[in-house]
C-alpha cells in the first residue's frame, strides 16, 4: 500500500537527506545477533542503524475508553498486560544503559497510563535513572477530572503531557473514539496543565481521511492561541495496526504529503509544503555540537520518509510563520556540516569560527538570540527557551504491515522497551511483536479484578 503520496516532495526529500551522512551507527551493544533477518530478529539487532532518541514503555493496557482504532486496548485484547514497578525501572535501565548514547526521552504509555496511581513515581524512577526528558500519552480523561493527580505528575518531574486532541468537532470524537462528549474534556486539560504550570502540551492528533482531514488548520490555530501550554502539533496519519476492518482503515489512508497538502490549503498559505524538512534535518546540528562541546548528542539519523516537520514563530498579533521565512534553515545546516568537519579534522577553533556565519541567516533579532543561547550553551534548558517562542509542527506515519519498509525499520529512533528485556522498533513491535510480548507477561481479566478488586477501566 502506498506510504508517500507526492512523487516531487518524495525526491526533494530523498536528493538531500536521503545519503551516506545522513546514517547513523546504530547501538555498540545491541541486544540480539541476526539470525532471521530484519524484521524477526528485532530487539535491537546489530542490522539497526539509529540509536534510541525516544524510548517508550507500555505500562499498561487497561484503558478507560474504547477507542476503535486502538491497537493496545485490554478489553479487545481480553487479558491484562501491565508491568510490575520492578519490570518497568529494570526497562529504564536497559534503555539508559544503550551506548554509545543512554536514551534520555522517555514516554510512559498505555493503554491509558494515568490509570496506574504509581504513575508518579515511575516518573521519578526515570528522573533518577538520569533520563532528562519525561513524557505521558494520555487520552486526558483522569487529568481533567483530576487536577491534583496531574499535579503530582508534574511534580515528579513529568516535562511533557502528550495529549491525544483529534480536533475540535464532535462528530470526530465519535468516528475515532466512541463518544462525542470529548471536546470540552481536552479543553479542560488545557486549562487544568495552565493551573499547575505545565507549560509543555503535545496535541496528539490522529489523522484519517474524510474524519479530520478538513480539521488540520482549526487545530493548528487552536495551538497557537494557547502556546503558553501547548508546545507542538504531532500529526499520525492513521496506521492499520488497530482494531479497525482492513478494508475501513484503507478508506481512512492519508499519507505525510496529503497532510502537509491539506495544512497548506488551511492555513491560507501561511505554511506551504516547501516550509517541511524531513525529520533527519538536525543531524548536522547533532554533530556540530558534538565537535563544539566534546560531548555526545542524540542523532536523529531516521529515514526522512518517517516524518515531517516545522516549526511556526508566533508574533504578537497572534499570526505566525513558518521557521523558514525566519531562519535560512538549508544554509544554517550546511554551516553546521562545516563546523563538523574542521572539527573533525582538528580544526576546532576555526570550526568555532564558522559559527559566525549562522546569524546573519537569522531574520529575527530574538530568535537569533535564543539560538546563539543554544549554540553557546548547548543545554536542554537553552533549547526549551527557544521552543517556547514557537509552535512546532510534526507528521509521522508509523508503518503497518501494508506499507512496511524495511529501509525505515532499520532506522527507527522510536524504540519501544519491553519485559523480555529487548528493545524493538515502534513500527516492527506493533505490527508484528505487541500480542506475543503481551501475551507471554499478560494475566487474565478476571485473574486482575479479583487480585486488585477494581474494574480494568478504573485507577489502580
């Protein structure tokens, strides 16, 4: 089945991001041998060639609604997968424990993961394990209902709520989710991360044809008038790896270009298919910093099928526009292969030199100051100062069993960490891995109500 539907962004894309620099090295530790070939021996194998930028970790798959397109959903599933505390720390481990870089982003998901009330501390857990970056999938149901479980949430150290939001009608909630009654949940969430200083909101929006494809634009202004809270729009073209009849989920296909299509035509042109790098854009400035600080950063070397992004400075009136029309962004990373090399070569202060040459490429006279606070100081701190002045927004269409490829699985950056002590790609573990792995640490239904005396849809 198809996976990229525009032949001229597709050879845009692969001309300038789609080479040898762009490769990674993969894990110096991987955790099976090959034996079967890619995908059968994933966990990670030695054929992997991006390290672990996100890690997730399924910490359970009891969930309080019953989504249809839902691929991790207990009551579908009819057994309950959930994790011991000791299980999921020894996942963390294992995760920091990748070299030559330790995953230092971290997503609890689910199912709904603000079921488990121990939530916060596994947060902690990972805090402690010295992963920096701490993020929640969450449907919202318990954090609008509940503000002071959100509160200890953010206090633990929770740095980003990953929101699902598919848009802001009804009917949407309806076709997607079962219930219509969502829109004003998601907004209370809003106002509720705003009341306890979360200042970090990803609006999760799955994305389908004829649900949300004419809602695009509403959920990016939606965004941009609470940039306060919400730091990004992630967009997942829908994946035929849930619940859903293969031959309704073909009728939903939409790939990265027709959403990129669609956000140009609603947004008025404010952000055209030409504002889009792939997501192994940052490379370059990976490597760059590397040489500059004499330490390592996370490489995103995917594939630049995977994704898509951009980010939209948002001025005072409340318009904005795309990065692009801000920063030179090709220029900006052909300076920083420069500064790679002649450091590389030993060059080191030269290379330091070549830094001059980035601010001229900065239109803006604040951005060009957060960004010299980010080269300067190449901190998470720095970074997140910069990104609270923009919007960012993202496309990623995870890989199913019609549309595998397995140039993309070798360079997945989002692992998924499991009990069996393995690390596998997001794509490869829920179209060919999840009920097998959840199966073999899983407990019946009825086994979990009668030990916990709660319904697998409550908090426990």
């Amino acid at each position: 089945d198809v996976y990229w539907g525009d032949a001229e962004l597709y050879k845009w894309f692969f001309k300038n991001w789609y080479t040898a620099k762009y490769v990674g090295d993969g894990l110096e530790n991987p955790h099976t041998e090959i034996a079967n070939g890619c995908p059968y021996d994933c966990g990670l194998c030695p054929q992997h060639k991006t390290h672990t930028v996100l890690g997730i970790i399924d910490v359970t798959n009891r969930c309080n609604m019953t989504c249809p397109i839902c691929f991790a959903y207990a009551g579908a599933a009819n057994y309950v997968y959930e994790p011991s505390y000791d299980q999921i720390v020894a996942m963390i481990r294992n995760l920091r424990n990748n070299k030559p870089w330790a995953c230092n982003a971290l997503q609890f998901s689910g199912g709904e993961p603000t079921l488990r009330n121990d939530l916060s501390d596994l947060i902690r857990e990972a805090k402690k394990a010295g992963i920096t970056h701490v993020e929640v999938n969450s449907n919202g149901l318990r954090l609008a209902e509940d503000i002071e479980y959100f509160r200890t949430l953010r206090e633990a150290g929770m740095d980003t709520l990953y929101l699902q939001f598919d848009g802001l009608r009804e009917e949407i909630y309806k076709k997607l989710r079962g219930r219509a009654d969502l829109v004003p949940i998601k907004e209370k969430v809003v106002k509720n991360a705003r009341e306890i200083g979360l200042k970090s909101i990803v609006l999760v929006v799955t994305l389908a044809k004829d649900v949300n494809d004419k809602d695009l634009g509403s959920i990016i202004d939606y965004a941009v008038k609470n940039k306060d809270v919400i730091r990004c729009v992630n967009i997942q073209p829908i994946s035929m790896a849930g619940r859903a009849r293969k031959e309704q989920m073909r009728k939903m296909r939409i790939t990265i270009p027709d959403a990129i299509k669609l956000i140009e035509e609603q947004t008025q042109g404010a952000v055209t298919r030409w504002d889009w790098r792939p997501v192994n854009w940052p490379v370059p400035v990976s490597k760059g910093m590397e040489i500059l600080k004499s330490r390592t950063y996370p490489e995103f070397t995917m594939h630049p099928m995977c994704g898509a992004a951009t980010f939209v400075v948002v001025e005072e009136d409340g318009s904005y526009k795309p990065i692009t029309k801000v920063v030179d962004v090709d220029k900006f990373a052909e300076t920083f292969w420069e500064v790679y090399y002649m450091g590389f070569k030993g060059k080191k202060t030269r290379a330091k030199m070549e830094l001059l040459k980035l601010l001229p490429l900065v239109k803006s006279g604040l951005i060009r100051s957060l960004i010299r606070n980010v080269i300067t100081k190449g901190s998470y701190e720095a970074l997140g100062e910069l990104m609270y002045k923009m919007v960012m927004i993202g496309i990623m269409h995870f890989q199913d069993v019609w549309n595998m490829d397995l140039d993309r699985v070798q360079k997945c950056a989002i692992h998924y960490a499991t009990p069996d002590g393995k690390v596998r790609s997001f794509c490869t573990y829920n179209s060919l891995y999840r009920t097998n792995i959840e199966k073999q640490f899983a407990t019946s239904i009825d086994e979990w109500t009668s030990k916990i005396g709660k319904k697998i849809n409550e908090p426990a």
